[in-house]
C-alpha cells in the first residue's frame, strides 16, 4: 500500500504507554474509520483476516474491544453467535 505521495505507507504503532496522553475521541474516529474500511474490504468479497499474521495483539485486547464494540451496539453474545452461523458479510 502506498501514500498519496507514492511513498510506502507506514504501519501505525501505538506510541508511549497505551493510553498515556490518547484522546479518547481521536481512537474512537480511528476504530471507526477502520471499521467501514474492514467491512467495505468484506463487502467487496475480499476475505482478509482483521489482523495481520504477525500481529502484536493480544486475545484480551480483542476481548475487550469486541465487548464494548457489541455493549455499544446493544448485541449480546448470543446474537453474534446466530449472526456467524447465518454466513459471512
């Protein structure tokens, strides 16, 4: 993937310790932005894992932003499970 400019884009790294001076409100653009990316890449049939390969995160990150993700929405666990069983995107 590439830059406007044509240079190679560069993978985003969290800076600092997690959390320490992040605006809460620019992570939720961010989530949310990579959310509809994820999805369209979905929609598009393009079955490409959320993570890559080598990825640095943890089940309990995932954990943990798939819960507040399903909180927020008002879907419990239940209904994921009936929603995986229903097919893909």
């Amino acid at each position: 993937m590439s830059s406007p400019d044509g240079s190679a884009a560069r993978p985003l790294e969290p800076v600092g310790d997690a959390g320490e001076g992040t605006d809460p409100e620019e992570v939720q653009k961010l989530l949310e932005a990579a959310l509809k990316l994820y999805v369209g890449l979905l929609e598009e049939g393009r079955d490409v894992p959320p993570l890559p390969p080598d990825t640095s995160v943890s089940a309990t990150e995932v954990v943990a932003t798939v819960s507040a993700l399903l909180d927020q929405v008002d879907i419990e666990v239940f209904e994921l499970g009936m929603w995986q069983s229903w097919g893909k995107v």
